[in-house]
C-alpha cells in the first residue's frame, strides 16, 4: 500500500497576488478609469505648462500631475527636488516663465498676483507639485536658476486663515493648510483662466475632470481622524512650517 506524502512547506507555492487592472489610456485602476471624463482631443493652450513634481508626490495615488498631461495638450513634467539647467529642455532655452508660489514674510522674491500678468507668447507656467513644506524647499533650492527668465505669481492665499478646498461641500481628499491653497490641478486651471484668451472654459473643463476623480474616489475612502498640523515653533527670522494635512486615506480598488 502506498501512502500520499504530505509535500513539505517549502515545496507549497503560494499564490500569485492578483493585480488590479490597469486603464492602457489613463493609467488609472479601471474601477476609477477616467478616460470618460478627459478632454479629447487634450486642451490646446498658448501657454506651455511644466509640472515639477517632488519625488514623494510622485509615487502620492491621488496626485493630480498625470491626469493634468492627459488633459492638457502643452504640459509635462519633471521629478525633481530643484530645477537646474540640463533638466528640461523648455527651461534650457530661458523662456519668458512664470511660477506659481506665494510670497511670505521670509520671502526674498516677492510674487506679483496672477491678475497683474499679461501673457505673452511662448509663455512657461511652472507648477510646483509637492507639499507645502516641500514645495517650499524647491522653491528655494530653484530661484537662483529662475531669477534669469522667470517671474513668481501666486493665486489668492491666506496663511491666518485654515485651509480647505473647493471640495468642503462635497469630499475632502487632501486638506490644504491655508485658505486659498489648492491642488496642483486646481492651482493650474486657475493660472489659465487669466492666461489663456478662453481661460473660464479650460478652468471649467478641467476642475469638471478633477471634480470627477474626487467622485470616482469617493467610494475606495476610509474616514480616519484628522491629524494635527505639523507646526514649527515659532522662532525670530524663521517661518511658520505647516505640512499638507490630509483627513481622509485614499485607497485604490484591488
């Protein structure tokens, strides 16, 4: 008679892990594909639009940057944590630029408000995509390389006033630490509203895209406590740090 042997635990393979499926298009889980809700054929612009991205903020499941170089027919993006000459070809040619980051007491280049801007051909908007403490960090580590050809422009923000977004009716994904700050995605179509000759459309169309993401989200959320901003004591001739608090845990479908 012979007996079956029971294989040795070394000998049983586990299971693969299932992957979820990938949109080929969007590049999105397909449960929250968003191939609907992209401009197609992408929005034309005048104005060229570089994104540079903080290498955390790239590997963030709910940045916004990859559905903006969907969207947007003249953007793309660069992972960095400082621009310098070599990393991007459109900088390298020192054009007229403009990039968004708001002023603060430390600042030493002050920023002139979007509105007071007239656009001008071939115009460079560059977007820092990154928390605010690092956004600050690669403001700071790039001026020296933008003083030659770019100027600093901000949207309206209130740093005495806490944070919130366009979303506080609807769902917060990423709470913002002061009044007026927004994602990368809504930061950007604000910018063109005043840039581009059709900018209220391009505004509209892409917080429409945005507004879609947050909704096909919605359901792969888990509440969870808010955290404490990060606050820095406060000391003479340093600014107030405050990190990018966010109240809600973004999980993608399996």
């Amino acid at each position: 008679m012979f007996h079956c042997m029971e294989p040795e635990a070394e000998d049983v393979l586990s299971p693969e892990p299932q992957r979820r499926s990938i949109c080929s298009n969007c590049d999105r889980p397909t449960r929250v594909c968003l191939c609907h809700a992209l401009p197609f054929p992408p929005i034309q612009t005048a104005t060229r639009i570089l994104i540079v991205q903080h290498p955390h903020e790239a590997r963030h499941k709910l940045s916004t940057t990859p559905i903006l170089n969907k969207s947007l027919l003249r953007a793309s993006s660069v992972t960095s944590r400082r621009l310098r000459r070599g990393l991007s070809p459109i900088l390298d040619r020192s054009p007229p630029a403009l990039y968004l980051f708001p002023s603060s007491a430390s600042s030493t280049t002050p920023a002139l408000h979007i509105s007071a801007v007239r656009p001008s051909a071939d115009l460079v908007l560059i977007a820092f995509d990154a928390t605010w403490q690092h956004a600050r960090e690669m403001v700071r580590a790039s001026e020296n390389f933008l003083s030659e050809f770019a100027t600093r422009v901000c949207l309206d923000v209130d740093e005495s006033i806490g944070g919130g977004s366009i979303y506080d009716s609807e769902l917060i994904l990423r709470k913002e630490p002061f009044a007026g700050c927004v994602s990368t995605m809504e930061a950007v179509a604000r910018a063109l509203r005043v840039l581009e000759p059709n900018g209220p459309e391009i505004e509209e169309k892409l917080v429409g895209v945005l507004r879609e993401m947050v909704r096909l989200q919605a359901g792969f959320l888990k509440p969870v406590k808010p955290r404490p901003k990060l606050l820095k004591k406060k000391a003479e001739g340093k600014e107030k740090k405050e990190g990018s608090v966010q109240v809600l845990t973004g999980q993608y479908p399996s």
